[in-house]
C-alpha cells in the first residue's frame, strides 16, 4: 500500500484539524507545511516552509493541501498542479469565475487530480438524504430554506474575512457549503439567482441572502449572518418535497426531524437514515385535511385510501409517518471524519481515473457561480 505524503500550505486552526485527522489513516503521512509568521519552526516533526512555492516543488510530496484565504487559491492551485502535484483546495475554489477557469484548465493542461473541500457531501445524514431523493422516496424537491446564524467574536474589524478582494465576501467564502449541499440535493440546475446584503459599516457586509429558481421549479432561499455571538450559532436546512418536510439542524449536519407520507416500500427506506426513530404513524384514511377552517363553504377535502396529489402528481402512499433522526457521535469526530473522506476520495481518483469524485471541480464551479451571481 502506497503512502501519500501530503503537504498542506496554511496552518491555522483548520490547517491544524486535517493534520490531526488526517494523521489517523494508514495511508498518508503529512510531511510538511508552508505558513509565515513565528512559531512554526517545528509542527510534528514535519518539513516547515516560509514560502508556499518551496513547499509545492518538494520532490517528496503527493498531494498539496490548499488552506489559504480564497483570493489566493487560484494562484496555489494552478503552481501545484504545474508542479505536479495533486490538490485538495479549501472552499471556495476561487473569487471569481476567471480564477475558476483557470484552475479547470490547468488541471486539464496536467492531469492532476483536483477536488475542493466541500466536505459537507460527505457528511451521513447528506449522502443518505442524496440517495433518498435520487430514488424519488420523498417526491419531488420544491423548496428550501436555509438559515445560517455565525458568530462574528472570532472576526475583528481588519480580518481578511471581510475584505471582499480577498475573501469574495460572505456568500462566496461560506454560502458556497449550501449552494453545493442543494445542487446536491436537488439535481436541478440553477436559472435565477437574486441576492441582497446589508452592513454594519462601510467594510462588513455582515448579513447575506440570496433566492435562487431551479430549472425544475425548486426554489431555494438563503440567510447567513456573522452577527452574533456564538451562544445564539445556529443552522437549519428545511427540505419540503411533495411528500416530506424536514429539517436538519448544525452546519455540519448532526440531527433532524420527518415527517412524511410513507408507503411499505418508502417506509423501509428511512431505516437507512443515521440514528433514524419512528415516533408516530397514522393510516392514510385516518387522515383530514384540516388547512380550511371549519365552516369554510364548499366540501372538505378527504384524503383517498392510498393516493395523494401533490404538485399535480398522483402518489401511491400508506400512512403519515414522524420520526427523528441524529449521528451518535461529536461534531468533531463526524467533521473529521468528513475530512478523512475527502483525502481517501481524492486517493482512490489518482489510483483509479474511472473513479468518480464525490465533489468534482465542475461541482465546486457551479456553487461558486450562484455565489458570485448572488454577491452582486
């Protein structure tokens, strides 16, 4: 078994969290680090670089690890893959659509393998709820809504994080995770994308949101605000498909709740969901529809055996179904987890061409472009 040594340029806390995790698979080895300063003369016995161009023509490395401020990445990613290096890129790829471009043909021009660290696709409650909707479990996606409530006590005034030139402002440097999470979701293409901010001062655009129409009709909206303190952190994914609504709660998806029309075969499916319990189900015909106040005119309208019609199409269902479901473990150890996933992926591509990336650089182009559209 091969071992990839892994260089990563950029060691600040999340630098340090991948060397930590990554550090626990057989496979790979960090070998060295770029970062400036003081106090990285030693990190673990690894190789430290003052200079990133250093880092990426040392012979001994396989994959650099990009952590960096987003206004850099593109100059990184495109030196590493010249150099022949394979690239895990931190979210976003780039600030702008031209960065992007130039990163997608380098990698064609070299062949290396890129992907960028999304790593919410892989987190268990995602994936599962990818392949779900995939296989039509819950009907059709039609509206989203995500509410992302940040701390900012981490991010003073003069941080990178707000200067727009180097981070390409909130929607690009953190809504980009959401962006990715629905087109994973969803499977639809974006067609319009409105987006609306406001500032505390003339530097921090400090609350973001952005609307976004998909070509299957999917609506999806977005609130992210680094304006707070981390008591009130908070993120929900509500997800309502014809037959479900759900709600995920943490940025790192950890917990939720069901409710949805169920049939045996559907029903059977949501056993596959981490933690998943059922805590209430009722027949279809027991069912009324209650969205009229009594004594509205007109009939009521009465559920069939077993059939609903929802978005004008006919299901074959059973009974209504409630339920929660959440990973038994810390966010630490399913974040790293995801990181570990990202690594091993990224591995399996350069041993295997044929393999297909969880996250591919197309995937991380097209959440970065309803980014882009939303910031302007």
């Amino acid at each position: 078994m091969k071992r990839y040594k892994i260089g990563i340029i950029g060691y600040g806390g999340f630098g340090r969290f991948l060397h930590y995790w990554w550090s626990k698979l057989d496979n790979v080895e960090v070998t060295a680090i770029a970062e400036s300063g003081k106090g990285f003369e030693s990190a673990n016995s690894c190789k430290v670089y003052s200079n990133w161009q250093e880092l990426i023509n040392d012979p001994e490395i396989d994959i650099v690890s990009i952590v960096t401020p987003p206004g850099l990445h593109a100059e990184m990613a495109c030196a590493a893959m010249k150099a022949g290096k394979h690239v895990l890129l931190e979210k976003p790829m780039a600030i702008t659509e031209e960065g992007a471009s130039w990163i997608i043909e380098t990698q064609k021009e070299t062949g290396m393998v890129i992907t960028v660290d999304h790593m919410i696709r892989y987190n268990p409650i995602i994936q599962r709820f990818m392949q779900l909707g995939r296989a039509g479990v819950f009907g059709k996606l039609r509206h989203v809504v995500i509410n992302n409530y940040a701390q900012d006590e981490a991010l003073p005034a003069d941080h990178w994080f707000w200067k727009k030139g180097m981070s390409g402002g909130i929607l690009v440097e953190h809504g980009v995770h959401f962006f990715d999470i629905v087109n994973a979701l969803g499977d639809q293409q974006y067609r319009e994308v409105h987006g609306y901010s406001t500032q505390r001062n003339e530097h921090q655009h400090d609350r973001v949101s952005a609307m976004v129409l998909y070509n299957e009709g999917l609506i999806a909206s977005y609130y992210h605000a680094f304006s707070g303190p981390g008591l009130f952190e908070q993120t929900t994914i509500h997800l309502a498909y014809d037959l479900a609504r759900v709600e995920i709660e943490g940025w790192m998806p950890m917990k939720g709740s069901i409710k949805a029309l169920t049939n045996s075969d559907s029903k059977e499916q949501l056993n596959s969901i981490p933690g998943w319990t059922a805590n209430e189900s009722t027949p279809l015909a027991s069912l009324r529809d209650v969205s009229r106040p009594e004594g509205w005119g007109g009939a009521d309208v009465q559920t069939g055996d077993k059939t609903i019609n929802s978005g004008g199409i006919t299901y074959q269902v059973e009974e209504m179904l409630s339920g929660t479901f959440e990973i038994n473990q810390t966010k630490g150890e399913v974040y790293g987890q995801c990181v570990q996933s990202i690594l091993l992926d990224i591995i399996k591509k350069i041993e295997d061409k044929e393999h297909k990336l969880t996250i591919t650089i197309e995937d991380a182009f097209e959440g970065l472009k309803i980014a882009l559209l939303a910031s302007k």
